[in-house]
C-alpha cells in the first residue's frame, strides 16, 4: 500500500439469536464489502457473545466482530457505515483510524 493508505478498525455488534450459518454469512458480506471498495483487511474476527451494560434494540448481549483494515481512501469506509446501518443483524458498529 503507498504512503497515504490509512489503518482502521471497525467494531460491529452482530444480534445474539443469528445462526451460526447467517452470522458466518454477514461477515463475509461486510468483508467483502471492504474489499470490493479498495480495502485491504489485515485481520477479521470473532470477539464472541458479550453482555451490555445496557439494553441495546430489546438485546441485552450481542456478537462483537472486529476488523483490522488498510485503505488508500474513504469509499469503503463510507460504504461500511452506509450498509451496517441499514442491515436488521447489525445492532451497532463504530469505525475508528488507528494512529500509529
């Protein structure tokens, strides 16, 4: 990647009553969302069932998923947050820059 390529993470938290098939699915698709956008994803995966401290859409625990990702601009990051806001599994997800 050149030298203007920025590091992120993004967090989303999926619904704790998924399948294991549909969640494996929903990963894939946010992935590959990244990727179709220019992103190189450097790590993606499981941080298991966790409670909330607080209730979150009637949920009291969610799936976490974290993805460690390089991008050269902000189209898939856009995308990201434009799709997971709008998809029913997806209770809540945050995108952050990691400054090296």
């Amino acid at each position: 990647m050149s030298e203007l390529t920025t590091k992120y993470e993004a967090l989303y938290i999926i619904k704790p009553d998924i399948d294991e098939a549909s969640k494996k699915e929903l990963v894939n698709y946010f992935d590959e969302v990244l990727t179709s956008n220019g992103a190189t994803i450097t790590e993606s995966k499981d941080w298991a069932k966790r409670r909330f401290a607080y209730e979150i859409k009637k949920y009291r625990e969610g799936i976490y998923h974290l993805v460690e990702f390089e991008a050269d601009n902000a189209d898939s990051v856009d995308e990201f947050n434009r799709l997971a806001r709008i998809n029913d599994n997806i209770l809540r997800h945050l995108i952050t820059k990691v400054e090296d």
